[in-house]
C-alpha cells in the first residue's frame, strides 16, 4: 500500500484518526477536563472536513471492495458538513447535560463511528461492504438514540430504534442472500452483468430496499420515526433526520442508477407508489402534531418522498437533483433542528403552543426559524424552492404528469403545517412567552452556517452545475 | 511400535467386510459411542477415587484412607449411594429444562473428549480445526449451569449460575489466547499434528519462556473455566449450599459430577498434548540410550502419565489454596491474565517472525 | 448417509424455531433457539466446513445464547408466561406466514441458483489467507471494518451501562480532605 492508496482512503483514514485522538483523549485527561473535549473534538472534525474537500480522487482499492470517485467524494464531503453542523449544534448541549455525568466523548465517537460506516456503505464495492456500513452507520445511532437513558422516552426511542433496525437488517441480509443465490457473486460490479431479471431477483432487491427504505424512513418503514425523533436527544434526530437519511439516499442512488440496470422497470413502478405513500401519509400526519418535535418527524418522512422523485430518472439530472435536494434540506432542516434544540434546552418545552409570541422575545431564533421551514416548504429565493423545483424536473421530463400534481399538491398541504408554527411565531399574542433565550456560541455558530447554506445555495446557480458535472458518471 | 492405526483399520475393514457400507459405517459410529461412554464412565469412577484419596491425604481425612483396600470401598459407595437416592425433584421447577440441563452438561464434556488423542491412531474425532473446536464445545457446557441454575426456581442455584456464568465467560478467553499462543508456534490446530511437531522436544521446554507463561496461564484459567477449586465459587458450600446443583440429588447430581471429573481430565489432556508433547515419550537431547528406553514405554502410558501427573497438580491447587471472592475472581481474569496472556501473544508472535522457534 | 443426516438435521432446525417462536416461556425460546443454531453448526460440519462450524458454535451457541440466557436470568421470575395472543392476531399472522412461504416456495423453486466453485478445501490456511488478504477475492477490508464496529457498540454498550455520577463526586481531589 502506497502513499495514493492511503490518500484514496482519504475520508475514512482521517476520521478513524480523529476517532483514535478522542479515544485517547477520553483515556488520559482526568475527570475536570473532560469538557475540554468539546473542543477538540470540533477542532479535530472541522479540519477532517476541510481535507476532507480537497483532491477528489478516483480508484479502486481491496480489490474492488472500496471505490472511490468524485460523486462518492462529493457524498461524503457532504455528510461531513452536516455531521460538523450537528456537532457543533450540541456543543452546548454536551457541555451542559453530558459534562457533569462524564459522557461527553463517547457522544463524538458514537457519531463518528456511525458516519464511518457510511462513508464505507456509500463506498462498498460489494454488497458485504454495504451490509457492513449499514450496520455500522446504524447500531452506534441506537445507543445514541437512548442516550439520556434516566429519561424514560429516550430509553424507549434507543429500544424501538434497535428493534426495528434489527429487523431491518435481518431483511437485508436476506435480500442479500437471495441476491447472491441468483447471481453468485457480491461484487456489484459483476452483479449488474450476471442478473437476468428473474422474480427471485426481484424479492431480492425488495427485501434489500426494505432495509435501506428503514434508514430513509419511508412509508411503511417509518413507524419508529416520531417515536424516536420524540425520545431521543435533539442533535440525535437531527443526525437521524439529515446524516442517517441522506447516507441511505446516496447508497440507494448508486446501487439502483449505478449497478442494477435490468431493474429499472422495478424500481420505478416500486418507488413511485412510495414516494406517493411517503409523501401524502406524512404530510397528514404531520398536520396533527403539536409536539413540534414530532411534527418535524412526520416532515422529515414528507421529505424522504420528494427525495424519491429524484429517483424516477435515471439520467444524470435525477442523481444531480437527488444531491442537491439532499444538501439543501441539510441546511434547512439542521437550522430548524437547531432552534428546537436550543428552545429545549434552556426552557424544556416544545409544544407549537410555547412557541406563541416567540418573536417578540426571541426575534433572532424566530427569523432563522422562519427561514428554514420557508426553505422545507420550498418558498423562493430560498434553497429549498430550487431543491424541489429541480426534483419536480426531473418527474416531468420523465413524464409522470400525475406524481407530479400529487406532489404538488403535497407542497402545498406541507405549506400549511409549516405556517402554523411561522403564524404562531411572529402572529399570535401570549400572555406568557417564552422567555429570552441566549444561545451559545457553537449553537450560534452551527445556525449561522445553516443560514448562510439555505440563502447561499437559493442565489448560488453554480453549485447545481457542478453537481450535475459530477453525476455524469456514477 | 505401538501404532494403532493398523488396529483401528483392520476393525473398520472387519466391519466393512462383514456388512453393507452403510451398515459399517452406523456400526462403526456405535462401537466409537459405546467406547467413548464406558471411557467417560470409567474416568469418572477413577478420578472420583482419586479425588478421595489425594483429598484425604492432604487433609488427613481419615475415611476414605480406610475403606476397603487403599480406600477402593469408597468409590463403591459414592457410586451405589447417587444410584439409590430418590431423585427428588422440586415443585415449581421447570421440569423440561431441569431435566435438560444435566444433559447439555454431560454432552460438551463427552464431545470434548472424543478430540483427545490417546496414542498414535487412537482419535475418535481428528479434525483440522481440533483446537478451536475444543474451545467452542467446552464453552456449551456453561448453558447446561445456567438452566440448572434457574430451572430449579433456587435462589442459592440462581446466584450460583449467575457466577458460573461470568466466570465462564471471562475465563473462556483467557484459556482461547494461552492456546493461541501455542498455535503460533505449532503452525497447526489439528491435535495429531501438533503432537508430531514435539518429536524432537516438548513445547513447554522448545517453546522458550512463552510457552511456559501460557502453560501457566492455561492451567490457571482453564481450572476456572471448569468451576473447580480454587475458582469453584458456582458452588461454593460455605455460602450457596451447593450452588447451580443445590436442587439436584441421585443420578441427576451425578450427571454434574462425571461432568466436572471428565472435564478436569480434558483439560488435563489438552495441556498434555499442547505442552507436553501429548503421548511422544520424553527425550534427553542426543542421550541415545535413554532415549531408546523411554521409547519402549507405550504411548498410551506416557499419556496417562502426563495427565495423571497435571490432574494431580489440579487437585493440589484445590485442597490448598482458598477459595476466591467473585469481584477478586473477574479481577484476576480482566486485570491480571488477559492483560498478560495479550502480551504473551505479542510476544510469541515475534519470536515466531524471528525464527526463534523451535 | 449424508442425506440422511441433513434431513434429520433440517426437521430438528424447523421444529426447533417453530417451538422457540411459539414458546410462551422466555428461557424456553432461548434454549431452542440453542438448538437450532447448535443443529445449523451440524450443517457446517456435514459439508466440511469445519472451521465455520465451530466458529458458529463458539460464537452463537456458546456466546450468544449464553448472554441472553444470562439477561433472562437477571429478570428471574420462574411462573412468567407471556400472554396468548387473540385469536383474530394469531388467524391473520399465520395467513400471512403461509402466503409469504407459499410464494417463496414458488419463487426458489422457479429459479436456478447459479453455483459458486466451492474451495477445494476450506482448511484453516485457506480461510486464514483469504480473510487477511488485502488483494482481490480477500477479505482484510470487511474484516478490519467489523472490528471498528465492534468497538463502536461496545462503546454504546458502556455508555449506556455506565453509572451516573457527576464528576466532581468522583474526583479525588475533593475526597480528600
């Protein structure tokens, strides 16, 4: 193994350093200085980022098993940066709740172990690799998930999380073995050529999306979503919400569009009953939530079933709308995570209703606030309008005129939900607001990049382009 | 001399002549079970025997010097006594898997022992991966203490499965990584080969210091694995009655027993095959005369020997060494063997890279 | 013979999941499930593959199983039955059981499984040097990948378990007087 090799592996290599840093650090320092771990860890992961952008580079390693190009670089760049946001959203959070009860690091590498898994998923040249990088992306998650275990919601979100990722993967597997039944062979790239099409197939490839359509949460695998998004820690569903999804997003695009051509009808017929399920069922529930915590749950499965109408087309403008749908709703949905997340902490409460009057007190949180669900619901100038034009694109060059009203419609039953906490925010009188919330640093930090994101990537054109250039080859 | 793979053969050809080959083959597979039960029994008797006498001796017992001739009497009456006791069985157990239990017990210590290479040609089960083998039939044995533990619906047998089942646990990796150790510098898992690669010596005098250390080591953990004194806190008397089999009485308690007597005799001869040179007789460097006598004495008996002499060594450490406190138990196995047995690996395997082996 | 044999050892697999999953009694289930994995380690050794065999036998029957038997025990309570299902419950999940049996049944007999070459002879070199062999057809990536993920959960496993004290009380420093 020569020094391109190592830099190839580039991504992996450094986070696994960073994670052996923590560890150590974690080993050594004595009890008070644990909390100086915060910034360590932020410092160490704002510079894996960084690097993390330079040099794209193509190739194969392990005999196939890794691969790497520019598109794969751009997906894991991107994980980065919303893994740093979610990171430095809970600076404040680890230093306060998890400091005293000295558990802070564990909080990093337990992130970082699951966005290694990934990187290796969205990597993996053969379905062993995949399998793998999904187990690893998830199993760190459910600890996570029950990581404030006293609290009785937080220890049942971590046990329906393992439960149903459990499941989840038994169903991969499965869909894996009978893949390898048909085919003999794990390699994607020999998978393509050696499927004819067959049922057996086909169950195959159903029971392998099961698993993957668990981490995108969509429609008849989302039952643990608001369950766990509710329970678990915010900056964990934020994760859960953007990092765990977009990560699946990724490995589903590359699999399907890359590698399984004599599919095609398949998952088209599969995923446009999905993305419709996905969308409408959501959409309905989410109207009901008042718990704004859930609510972002039921968005956050809305959202999944636009980011299948990327998926109707896979020509280059498909993936290139996937990705960039994906990096906007990145930034739109950590912001409004982050708001919540800060509400929370400092007053406990997160009901629509407590967020009466919040603008007269909180006029800054307000106005990100407004800003993000504006960029979810995909009002121009902002990010989030471009993301789903684009999506709604590629639906109408392919030519289903019908799944394009639908989610059309779908947006505007998304506008309304989005509006009642906008119109509860900035409209409604309290008697009592919420109290003036002073944020910290990293939190401020971590908004203010989520801002300039949804505004930049609104007015910045060149950034699709760059990414469509990226899709040309998979 | 003393090879029985002509015997073993001409059996099997005697069998294979006699009858249709799938009729040979079931006979055969018979003939290997009843063999290895009457063995199993056997032992048991032998080592309970021993057990009394070397017990007695170190703690002037007086009884079991006295009965019979050399005490032989004894061993008749435990015998005759767990066959005539009423096997009572408790109310609330739960009769399936308190029945079970002894069984899945009984079982791993006899798969285990069907591995053991007596003497040249004289193996039931020689297979590649003898070893590990060994290491994943004998960690079975653990669920068998579990379920008695809680199938007897006891709480003296639940604290006493829960122990044995940490214990177990714990130990299992200390006695995988000793061995392992060995196998770095046998090249092999398979037990017959790792006996011919000690034809020109013993691994625990070739083997340089490590081999020593992970003989120790072994010995140590393994006496834990098998819940025998000093480490016999699954049924420590003094504050859990009998521990896991408190609630067990005739030949269902003697099931337990055999199954502890055989397992101290596995473990024996598992440390006499990896370390000791298993049944190649004991040689001195270029002494060609001594040598030549040492080769006259069978095989068989050098194994014996051998093992008699580690079982010996294993009773030793249980009538004089007190018994251990569970937290001092899983300290000595996490902070003290594991650590050290890693290093020892480490070590070993350096060695290994280096040539230095024998 | 060998027919036989996996006969007798697939009607022990089915039977014995059938029962673990229909026991009501939780330590029950868990000794079938013992059993099944112990009768899909005799699988192994039937066609030879005898280091996977023990492997499965260290890993699942003996390691597996004991840590939940082990987590059932710390949950003692010898009379606990789960609660029989409704009826209604039961009609419709064995349905949908035998439907979804019926149609992979019709689908695994429809298709034709491509054969892979076994290896000549799966010995502990051969398996050795394909799991650490960095080059095409090893394994070194997936093996290496494992480990990580091995330490990822045992750190998740620790957190969680980790008792909750704030660090000033444990400090020494201020133990001492």
């Amino acid at each position: 193994m020569n020094w391109d090799d190592l830099l190839l592996m580039r991504h992996e290599l450094q986070l696994l350093a960073v994670i052996l840093i923590v560890t150590c650090a974690e080993i050594y320092l004595s009890g008070r200085d644990k909390s100086r771990i915060i910034p360590l860890s932020l410092a160490l992961f704002g510079i894996h980022m960084a690097a993390g952008w330079l040099w794209p580079v193509e190739g194969e390693l392990f005999g196939g098993m890794y691969r790497t190009n520019g598109l794969i670089h751009l997906m894991k760049s991107i994980l980065d940066v919303g893994v740093f946001i979610v990171i430095l959203q809970a600076g404040g959070w680890a230093r306060k709740q998890l400091a005293p009860e000295n558990r802070v690091s564990e909080f990093f590498l337990l992130i970082w172990s699951s966005l290694l898994g990934m990187y290796y998923m969205v990597s993996a040249g053969d379905l062993l690799m995949v399998f793998l990088g999904l187990e690893l992306s998830t199993l760190p998650v459910a600890a996570l998930a029950a990581y404030e275990v006293l609290k009785m919601r937080s220890a049942e979100a971590g046990i329906k999380f393992i439960l149903t990722a459990g499941l989840a993967s038994a169903v991969t597997l499965m869909g894996i073995s009978l893949l390898y039944g048909s085919t003999g062979t794990f390699v994607l790239a020999d998978l393509g050529k050696q499927m004819q099409g067959n049922s057996l197939e086909a169950l195959g490839f159903i029971f392998f999306f099961a698993g993957v359509a668990f981490k995108i949460s969509l429609v008849p695998f989302h039952f643990w979503t608001p369950d766990v998004y509710e329970g678990a820690p915010v900056s964990v569903a934020a994760y859960l919400s953007v990092i765990s999804k977009g990560a699946a997003v990724f490995i589903l695009m590359i699999l399907l569009m890359g590698f399984a051509p004599l599919l095609t009808d398949l998952w088209v017929n599969v995923l446009y009953l999905l993305a419709i399920l996905t969308m409408t069922i959501g959409n309905l529930f989410a109207l009901r939530q008042r718990n704004l915590k859930r609510l972002l749950a039921y968005s956050a499965v809305a959202q999944a079933g636009f980011i299948m109408l990327g998926f109707m087309s896979s020509q280059q403008d498909g993936k290139a709308s996937i990705i960039y749908f994906m990096l906007v709703y990145l930034f739109s949905n950590l912001a409004a995570f982050g708001v919540v997340q800060t509400i929370e902490m400092h007053t406990g409460k997160e009901d629509i209703g407590d967020y009466e009057g919040l603008y007269r007190t909180n006029p800054r949180l307000s106005l990100v606030m407004l800003l993000a669900l504006f960029s979810l619901a995909g009002i121009p100038p902002l990010a989030g309008f471009f993301g789903k034009f684009f999506l709604f694109m590629t639906v109408a060059s392919a030519g289903y005129y019908l799944l394009l009203t639908i989610a059309v419609i779908n947006t505007v039953i998304s506008l309304y939900y989005y509006l009642l906490i906008v119109r509860a925010m900035f409209l409604r009188k309290s008697d009592n607001p919420l109290p003036l919330v002073t944020s910290d640093g990293w939190m401020r930090a971590g908004l203010v990049i989520c801002v300039a994101g949804i505004v930049a990537l609104g007015v910045a054109s060149g950034v699709y382009d760059a990414i469509y250039a990226l899709c040309a080859h998979l | 001399m003393y090879d029985f793979t002509t015997l073993v053969q001409s059996i099997g050809n005697f069998l294979h002549g006699q009858f249709s080959p799938g009729v040979a083959t079931a006979l055969e597979w018979t003939l290997v079970i009843l063999v290895y039960l009457a063995l199993y029994a056997i032992l048991g008797l032998v080592l309970v025997y021993v057990e009394r006498r070397v017990c007695a001796f170190f703690q002037l017992r007086l009884g079991p010097n006295r009965v019979g001739w050399a005490g032989t009497a004894q061993t008749v009456a435990d015998a005759l006594k767990l066959l005539l006791k009423e096997p009572v069985t408790v109310n609330k157990a739960d009769k399936l898997l308190y029945n079970l239990a002894p069984f899945i017990i009984t079982l791993a210590a006899l798969t285990v022992i069907s591995l053991v290479p007596f003497a040249k040609g004289l193996q039931a089960f020689d297979i590649n991966i003898g070893l590990l083998f060994i290491v994943a039939v004998s960690s079975l044995g653990v669920v068998g203490i579990l379920l008695a533990g809680w199938s007897s619906n006891n709480k003296y047998a639940l604290i006493g499965a829960m122990r044995s089942g940490a214990q177990i646990v714990s130990y299992e990796l200390s006695v995988g990584l000793s061995l392992l150790t060995m196998v770095l510098l046998t090249g092999t898992l398979q037990l017959s080969t790792i006996i011919e690669t000690q034809a020109n010596g013993w691994w625990i005098f070739k083997g340089h210091v490590p081999a020593i250390i992970a003989f120790f080591l072994y010995l140590t953990a393994s006496i834990a694995e098998i819940n025998r004194g000093p480490f016999d806190l699954p049924e420590a008397e003094s504050e859990l009655t009998a521990g896991f089999h408190t609630e067990y009485s005739g030949l269902k308690f003697a099931f337990f027993f055999l199954a502890e007597f055989v397992n101290m005799f596995t473990v024996a001869a598992i440390a006499t095959t990896v370390f000791l040179g298993g049944w190649m007789p004991f040689h001195l460097g270029d002494w060609a005369g001594f040598n030549a006598v040492m080769d006259f004495v069978p095989p068989i008996l050098w194994f014996f020997l051998k093992v008699s002499a580690v079982i010996f060594l294993m009773m030793w450490f249980k009538w004089t060494f007190p018994r251990l406190r569970i937290d001092q138990l899983l300290k000595l196995e996490w902070k003290y063997l594991m650590p050290l047995n890693l290093m020892n690996l480490v070590f070993t395997a350096i060695l290994v890279y280096l040539g230095w082996h024998g | 013979m060998e027919k036989i044999i996996f006969y007798i050892l697939s009607a022990v697999i089915l039977s014995l999941s059938l029962m673990s999953v229909l026991s009501r009694k939780l330590l029950r289930s868990a000794v079938y499930l013992f059993g099944v994995l112990t009768a899909i380690a005799g699988f192994y050794f039937l066609i030879g593959y005898h280091f996977l065999g023990a492997v499965q036998l260290t890993v699942y029957a003996g390691g597996i199983v004991v840590l939940i038997i082990f987590s059932i025990l710390l949950t003692h309570d010898i009379d606990h039955q789960m609660p029989t299902p409704d009826w209604s419950r039961v009609a419709v999940a064995g349905a949908l059981c035998v439907a979804g049996a019926v149609m992979f049944v019709q689908l695994l007999q429809g298709s034709l499984f491509s054969r892979v070459e076994a290896p000549e002879q799966s010995d502990l070199n051969t398996v050795g040097n394909t799991l650490l062999n960095p080059g095409g057809g090893g394994y070194l990536l997936p093996f290496e990948v494992v480990s990580i993920l091995l330490l990822a959960v045992m750190i998740g496993a620790i957190v969680i378990a980790k008792q909750r004290h704030s660090v000033d009380d444990s400090s020494p420093e201020k133990q001492a007087p």
